[in-house]
C-alpha cells in the first residue's frame, strides 16, 4: 500500500456526480492532509459536503488557489478536469505527483481487472458482465464510472478477486499517462461525443484506446466486430482478440446476437427469452459481456443465470409509470444523438420523444432523420444544442413539434397532452443536461418525480 501518511494531497474537483468523495475518504483515512478544491460553489456541492461531514478536509471552492497546487506533494484530479490545466502544470513545475482515482487504484489493486468502455452501451455491459462473473465468482468488485469508488473498494480485494470497472475516456487519459491497461477489455462501439473536449474523433478514439494499449500479450480485449472504426483496432492489440457482433455480419469464433438470441461461436449461449433487455443494442451489450465472461472463464451456466436475472440499468431505458395508457420511459443517459437513436429504434410503438439540451458539439443530421421517421410528436427543451437541432429538423419531414421549454414539468406536460394508449413518451435529449440541471442523473430523477406527480 503506498504511505500517505502525513502527505500533502490535493483533491482538484469534487464534482457535482460526487466523484472526488471516494477519492477524499480514502486519502484522509489512510493519513493524508487532505484539500478538495472545486471551482463551483458549496451550493452545488451540498451533498457531497454533507457527505465528507467528520473528515479533517479543508475546502477551497468556488476558486482554485495557486498556492494550494504550490505546496502539496500529491494531485488526485477529477477526470473532468483537463490534464493541460494550469493549475496542473504549478503543481507539476514544483514537483508534485499528478494522479487520478484510476491510476492510484491500477497501481493499488491486487486483483484481475476487466475493464468496458465504449460510447454508448458500456454501463450497461459493465453491469452485465458484473452479473456474469459475480454468479461464479461472488466476491467480484464493480466500480469505475458509475458513481461508486474504485479506492473505496480496495479493502475487499484479493488476489484472485474479479474487479470490473467501466472505464470513460477521461479516466483513460489517466491510465496512459502511467502506461496501466486492464488485462481483459472490451470497447462496445464508437461514435461521437465530448467533442467539446477533445475536438476530433481521432482524438477521442486515442483516448479510448488506452483500455488495451498497454496490454501483455497474454491479455484479452473483446471488440466489436460491426463497428468499422472499432474492428479496425484489432491490428493494434498486444494481445488476444475476440469479437461480438451481429451473427449475419460474421461467422466462427466469437459471440453473435440475432433474433434467436446471442450465439457463442455457432452454438446458442442465450434465448432472445432470457435477455429482459429491448432493443438490438442491448443484444450487443449482451454479446460484449457474455464474450468477456467467457474470455474470463465464466461458464455458459452461470452467464445465462445473471441474464434471466438482470433487472436493467437505472436511467437507461428505464419504465417509470403508464400514464392514461402511455408508457413513460426515462433515457436521460442519452446525451449523445448517436445514443437517442438507439433508444428510438427501441420501441415500435408511436413515440413521443422529449429531446433537446446542452451542446456537446455533436452533429444533429441523423438524429433529426430518425426523429423524422421514429416519432409521433417532439417536445423540445431549451439548451445551446437545440437551435441547432431545430436546423437539423428543418430538412426533415417532422412531427408535430412544441416548444423549446426552460420548464421541464411544462414539457412533460406537453408530451402527456400529445399522447394517446398505448404510445410511448421517451425522454431521449441526444443532448447534455448542463443549464437546466445539474447533470444528466439530475434530469432523470426530475422526469421521474414529475411523471409519478402525474
């Protein structure tokens, strides 16, 4: 275990997800002097300082000091916050240590790690394959980026126990500046977003490739076969590669969807009757899980049972109520269009789709298409990428649209007005939260309170 004790450490953003608590708990219990600083306010940041409540930690938000980044020995920085940062660079000029939570648990972790990652797609795969190996194995750890702490874990892992971690592209970032990959990965697909940070697909795709750049050759890194820019990593990996995929794209070794179910090679590993997920992009995520479980030894008994008893992931395609016979589905995860097109392709039913939001700097043209073809009727909400959405739109033949609204009870009211039984009321933005919420998680939680005040 690396000593803290008595180190200087500097938590650089507590985040409005939380995601510098586990990081600050672990630092003060294992005898750092701890700071958090963050440039947002204690009025965003009430609940993650209620939650350090007890712990000698200093605070230093709505600013950051140079001062603080002068005089510590250690740096933990959020994965939001950019490694080009000037306060980073003082820190790195007067000699400090620049981590992140990944790179201090990569370094800690006695355990095999099997990391997802991906643009759409990899929570629900990581929760999957977390199901998976934990049916064999049941002292299997699951954290990453998905609001639970990596460092926090550390005390229940062994050497033999399973560590699954969804892995974003920023904590990826992390892990290539110290050289750390998982031993067994999976990349479930590629398209764009957050490119208000990283400015090209190449770049964002670079970032990503960490997962399995630094791999042995005795690692495994499980790819999607349909995806042209992710099949084209193949070349790249150190080690082994499997594929999934769709059984009509390909043949032979690897794990296949179709209507019948996911295939393991030409042998059917999972009836469509045991995957309670809808929709051809859970089939994938099924088949990326189930060809790194597999990878990692767990036998076809033990993926099938975590399968049938999968329960789905929280603001993804989420049933919250029927409302005068509409379906209301909460998929506030989808803050890319790449991402709300999937979830379109998800029911056949009329759709009323709520959308619109915060700019990530993404092309609207295909999501306007599928809008266009998909749904019944648009409720659109105010944000910076909605004008731009609107643009996209006016090339389309399209639904019966209202607003943009700044209140979101008032959308909601305008897509149950807009709805008949047995159609589906989607929340689907293809858009960030920024503005209107606090975060993405935010804005799910406000659909579901409104529509159970319905």
């Amino acid at each position: 275990m690396m000593n803290l004790r008595g180190k200087r450490a500097l938590v650089m953003g507590l985040g409005v997800h939380g995601g510098g608590l586990g990081v600050a708990r672990f630092l003060a219990d294992h005898g750092a002097h701890v700071t958090v600083t963050d440039l947002r306010g204690p009025e965003l940041l009430q609940s993650s300082l209620d939650a350090l409540a007890g712990y000698p930690i200093r605070f230093v938000l709505g600013r950051h000091d140079e001062a603080d980044f002068r005089s510590t020995d250690l740096v933990v920085r959020n994965p939001g916050v950019p490694r080009e940062s000037r306060f980073l660079q003082i820190a790195r000029a007067a000699g400090a240590s620049i981590e992140m939570e990944m790179t201090l648990f990569f370094r800690l972790c006695p355990g095999p790690i099997l990391g997802i990652t991906g643009t759409k797609g990899k929570t629900t795969t990581t929760l999957l394959l977390a199901a998976m190996v934990g049916a064999q194995h049941p002292d299997t750890v699951v954290a990453g980026n998905l609001c639970i702490s990596a460092l926090e874990q550390l005390d229940r892992i062994g050497a033999s126990t399973p560590v699954v971690l969804e892995l974003s592209s920023w904590q990826l970032e992390g892990l290539d500046e110290v050289q750390l990959s998982p031993r067994f990965a999976a990349v479930t697909n590629l398209s764009p977003d957050h490119l208000d940070r990283y400015g090209s697909m190449e770049a964002y795709g670079a970032a990503k490739q960490t997962i399995f750049r630094w791999q042995a050759a005795s690692d495994t890194l499980v790819l999607n076969h349909d995806d042209p820019i992710v099949s084209g990593w193949a070349a790249a990996a150190p080690g082994r590669v499997a594929w999934f995929g769709r059984r009509a794209e390909a043949d032979g070794p690897g794990t296949w969807f179709d209507d019948e179910g996911v295939w393991q090679g030409n042998e059917l590993l999972l009836a469509r009757a045991d995957i309670p997920l809808a929709g051809d992009h859970n089939l994938a995520n099924v088949a990326a899980a189930a060809g790194l479980a597999r990878a990692f030894g767990i036998t076809p008994e033990h993926i099938r049972a975590a399968t049938r008893a999968f329960g789905g992931v929280e603001h993804r395609l989420e049933f919250v109520r029927e409302v005068d016979g509409a379906r209301y589905i909460n998929d506030t995860a989808a803050t890319a269009p790449e991402a709300a097109i999937a979830a379109l392709r998800s029911f056949s039913a009329p759709i009323v789709l709520i959308a619109g939001g915060a700019d990530k700097n993404l092309p609207f043209a295909g999501f306007a298409a599928a809008i266009a073809e998909r749904t019944k009727a648009l409720v659109l909400l105010d944000g910076s990428a909605t004008p731009k959405l609107q643009a996209a739109l006016a090339q389309q033949a399209v639904p019966p649209t209202l607003g943009s609204y700044g209140d979101f009870g008032a959308a909601i009211a305008a897509a149950r007005g807009l709805a008949e039984p047995g159609d589906v009321v989607l929340l689907a933005p293809g858009c960030a939260s920024f503005g209107m919420f606090r975060n993405e998680f935010h804005r799910g939680e406000e659909f579901r309170r409104i529509v159970h005040a319905l």
